[in-house]
C-alpha cells in the first residue's frame, strides 16, 4: 500500500517522508544488490547453475525439446520400361538439314578431284559423262638416300653412287603409264615466297615439276612438303646474267670471272640447302652459259654428282652447240616460257602452243615462274587435259632418255 493522501498532503516542502517498514526493507534489498561482494556472489551462482545443467543433460542444448523417429525402408518401385514402339512414337521427328546453296558443276569436280569429261558443247551434269577417278598419289623414294649422300665444307650433298647410282633415277617422280603426246612444265622461283609455295604445291598437278631457289629459310621443309605431294623437285642455281650486277641472283652466284674451283665451291653451297632433287636450273645465268669456258666445268661438277641440268629458256640464246657430248651431263632446254608475258590472255596463249608443240612433235617442254596468276592459269588449263589426249609428265623425263631429242643442247 502507498502513503495515505493525507500524508502527503499536509507533509512539509522539502522534507522527505519517513518511509514505511516495506518501503524501507526494499530499499535495502537494492543496496545490497549492488554491492561489488553482492555481484560476484550473483555472478557465481550463474555459473555453477550452467556448470550443473551442462553435466545434467550432457550438451550445450540440453533441456531442448526432442523427438525420436523410427525410419522405416521401403522396397523401391519397379518403373515399367515402355516398349520400343512407344518409345520410337514418342521421339520428336528430326528436323530437316538446313537447304544447302546449290553449286555449280564445276565447283563440285574441283572440290572433289575428279575430271570430267563432257561431249563437244554440252555442259550439264545431266548429260552422259566420262569420269576420270584421280590414281593414288605416287610415293617418291626418301630423301637423303645414304647411297648418294656426300659431306662437304657446306654440308650434306648428292654423290654419285656405286654402281653409277644417280639422284637422278632414284628422286624422280616415275611417269605414269598412258599414251599421246607428253607435255612437261618446270615451275621455277619456289622456296622463297611461302604463299607462291603453297600455291605451287597444292594447285598443280603433281606431275608438274618444282624448282627452288637456295634462299628461302624454309626452303628444305618446303621441298620436303612438295616431294610428299608427288612433285619432283629441282635446285636453282644462282648464275650470273649479262647485267650483272645491276641484276644480282643473290650470295653465291656462279661468275664468269671465276676460277672452276671457286665455282664449284658456290656450286656446293647450293647443293647442301636442301636434298632429293634431281638436277639443277639455272636462276638467271645467260652470261655465264653462253661461256663455255666457264660453264664446262659447272656441268661437269653436275654430271659428276648424277644429276642433270635444265636451261629454263630465259637466256635468249641456247646452250653452246656440242656441250652436252663433252661433259656427258643430261641437258634439257624447255622450249616455251609460259609466262614470258605476264598476262592471263598471254598465258592462255603459250599453253595453246605448248599443246600444238607436243602434237606435233610428241613431247614439249616448258617453264614457269610461280606467279600467283600463273600457278592458277596452269591449275585450270590442265583439269582436263586428259580429255584433250594429252599427258603430263616430270622433267626428268627430258634428263632420262625419255626425249632423246632434249638431251642434247641445242
């Protein structure tokens, strides 16, 4: 009960009221409540109170309420397979391949290698055709040969063999079998532009023959690459023209003014570039091959190492008359340069002669240089030679008795 309403209203101001017994005993309680012994009296007794439920229930939520529940497995439910016909039904029907663009006739030959032939002024593919299926490619023999390998100041280079083994016979590519007139192209200034390389090596047919120059760094893998296509392959050798040194082929050049020895020394150096040719071209040289003096012992040096020689028929003048019997080295001259004038129109117009050449006289040879406009005018005259009754065939042909008649200078 509080104070009574009188009390407190006749109490004097600012005198305190004595308090009552209850009041007073509470009062105490609070003290003693705060007291710092009172405190850690109350604190203790907390703990012990933790301590005690702690030991009582036996982890920190003990007390909590709990259930226990009894798990009982069951047997799992057999699924029914259904059967094939309710599965073939339900499949989505597949979608229909996306229409493809139709191409031409000639897109699809060209993709896919084959040569047709069609009669005289008939272009559809509907009409009666003659199909030629591309033969295997023609594996070359390896190259280095051990046979013919021989170590020089500059490195490896082609030997003579025993037996008079030549590089010649062992890394030609071998004439397929056929009949009618033979038409053989030399492709000159590879190795040193790698998209001309590739081209050349891709585009042409692997009987047209390869030759590369000594510079290219690339210039081993790159021959390596063309032989593993079919092509037989050639070196250029750097040989000096009659503007020289306005015109320059390049380190190494084979001079006029030198001694056989030193020659033959520059000569070395381009054999070691890279192996499996089977002869040397020259790269420019009209100087030094309408010396005789000088280019007798180039030739001799050739023949010595089995190989033969090839004139590219840059030079405005053949080789001197009665060469080829002395130094008893295989000669060839081609005899058309297709691209002499580089124009698509000139072009076309050479290989229509190389073509009435080899009807007439059975054989033709011809040069190129790897122009990009070249490479593809040659990939297309010759898709259907085969139906024209004409065949290609390597170089060496020219060099191995094939053509009696271009193994001797002319």
């Amino acid at each position: 009960m509080g104070e009574s309403s009188d009390d407190i209203l006749t109490q004097p101001l600012g005198v305190a009221a004595p308090l009552s017994r209850k009041a007073a005993a509470l009062a105490r309680l609070r003290m003693l409540g705060r007291s710092p012994k009172a405190m850690a009296g109350g604190t203790g007794a907390l703990v012990l109170l933790l301590v005690g439920s702690l030991l009582l229930f036996g982890d920190p939520q003990g007390g909590e309420p709990r259930v226990t529940v009894a798990i009982t497995l069951r047997e799992p439910v057999a699924v029914p397979t259904p059967a094939p016909q309710a599965v073939a039904a339900a499949a989505p029907e597949p979608e229909a391949p996306p229409a493809r663009t139709q191409r031409s006739a000639e897109e699809i030959e060209t993709a896919s290698g084959v040569t047709v032939v069609r009669p005289s002024g008939t272009a559809a593919p509907s009409e009666a055709v003659v199909i030629r299926v591309p033969s295997a490619n023609v594996q070359l023999n390896p190259a280095p040969d051990p046979r013919l390998t021989d170590r020089g100041r500059h490195g490896t280079m082609p030997k003579l063999g025993e037996g008079r083994l030549r590089a010649l016979d062992v890394y030609a590519r071998p004439e397929e079998p056929g009949s009618g007139p033979r038409i053989a192209i030399l492709m000159t200034g590879l190795g040193i532009g790698q998209a001309a390389t590739a081209a050349a090596i891709v585009k042409l047919p692997p009987a047209v023959s390869l030759a590369f120059a000594p510079y290219g760094g690339e210039v081993e893998r790159a021959a390596a690459r063309a032989r593993a296509a079919g092509h037989e392959v050639l070196l250029q050798a750097p040989m000096e023209p009659f503007d020289y040194p306005d015109s320059d082929p390049g380190p190494q050049t084979l001079l006029t003014a030198l001694k056989g020895p030193e020659n033959a020394d520059r000569l070395a150096w381009a054999m070691s570039r890279f192996p499996g040719y089977v002869g040397v071209v020259n790269f420019m040289g009209a100087k030094l091959m309408s010396d005789a003096g000088a280019f007798e012992p180039v030739l001799r040096e050739i023949g010595a190492r089995g190989l033969g020689f090839v004139d590219d028929g840059t030079a405005a003048r053949p080789l001197p008359a009665g060469l080829a019997a002395k130094v008893k080295t295989p000669l060839a001259r081609a005899e058309i340069v297709i691209d002499a004038v580089p124009r698509a129109d000139a072009i076309d117009r050479e290989l229509a002669r190389l073509e009435a050449q080899a009807r007439t006289k059975g054989f033709a040879l011809a040069s190129a240089s790897a122009l990009p406009q070249t490479i593809d005018r040659i990939a297309r005259w010759a898709r259907d030679l085969d139906a024209r009754g004409l065949r290609l065939v390597p170089v060496s042909v020219a060099l191995r008795g094939g053509e009696t008649r271009l193994s001797k200078a002319e």
